[in-house]
C-alpha cells in the first residue's frame, strides 16, 4: 500500500500551518520592536526640545553643565529601556519559536512514521524476519528521533536561558580602596 495523497496533502498541511504561524509570531514581534523605537524615538526627541528650550533661558555655565548632564543621563536611561525591552520581546520570541519547533519535530516525526509504518503493512512480505527486520530499524529511526528532539528541545532551553542571563543588567563590583 502505497502513500495515498491525502496523507501528503495532511503532512503539508500542517507544515504550512506551522510556516504560516511562525511568520505570523515573527510580524507581531517586530511590530512590537518597531513600536518601541518609534515611542523611544519620540520620548528622545520631546527631551531634546524641552532640554534645547531649558538651556536659552539660563545663562549660568553652571545650570547648563547640570542641564547638559541631566538630559545625558536621562537619554542613557531611555535608550538603556529601550534596549532592555527589546531584548525581552526577543528572549519571548526564542522561547516561543523554540516551543514551536520542538512540537512540529514531536508530531512532524510521529507522522512520518506512521505514513512509513501503513506503507510497509501493506505491502505482501510473506517472511517474518523481512518484516521483523523493517519493524526494527523503524523502532531504531523513531527512537533516534525522539532522542534528537529532546536533544534540540534542551539545547534551546540552555541557550534561552543564557540570552535571558545576558539580559540582567551587570553589578557592579565594589570598588577597592588602595
């Protein structure tokens, strides 16, 4: 019995599905960055035109220094926000796609197998061995499968979880006196 194209228009099916999903996540992603730095953007740009307005209207060296490095200061800030942020929408992003793929090689892999194994049901091997030995390389392919799933699905975890190590601001050590 051979695979009827039903099964194959299924199969493709649901990998378009699972495309299609991912595109979708990867849009809604980057329009949340691009929202972010359209809304950073514009915060940066009020600051620089209220910071431009607050330094005519004094005329101490002084309160413009301090003017000039309170603005620097709060612009570090935002932009360091704004790069936090960013980084956590990725750091979802990963974990999201990493769930996906891990569940389309689970069922993605189940299919197969099952389509391999109807196939080879219905084909007339009359000796039990033959039959015995499909059986056992087909055994051997899903459980190797199942093996390199886990392994991919762990590999992610691991570099999910040093992307969000990375995320977590530094701390400073204390500073030694001489």
């Amino acid at each position: 019995m051979a695979i009827k194209p039903e099964q194959l228009n299924a199969l493709q099916k649901k990998n378009l599905e699972a495309a299609m999903r991912l595109a979708q996540m990867s849009i809604e992603n980057s329009q949340r960055i691009m929202e972010l730095q359209v809304r950073t953007a514009k915060t940066l740009f009020e600051d620089g035109v209220n910071n431009a307005k607050a330094l005519t209207t004094t005329q101490d060296p002084q309160d413009m220094l301090r003017l000039r490095t309170e603005y620097a200061q709060a612009s570090t800030e935002r932009m360091l926000a704004c790069a936090r942020e960013i980084a956590e929408v990725a750091a979802q992003a990963q974990t999201e796609v990493g769930k996906m793929v891990s569940e389309q090689l689970a069922t993605g892999g189940n299919d197969v197998f099952e389509a391999i194994n109807k196939m080879f049901t219905g084909m007339p091997i009359t000796d039990q061995n033959a039959m015995g030995a499909v059986q056992g390389a087909m055994d051997n392919a899903r459980a190797a499968f199942e093996q390199m799933t886990r392994a991919s699905t762990e590999a992610f975890q691991a570099f999910t979880q040093v992307g969000a190590a990375a995320q977590q601001p530094a701390k400073r050590a204390p500073a030694r006196r001489k």
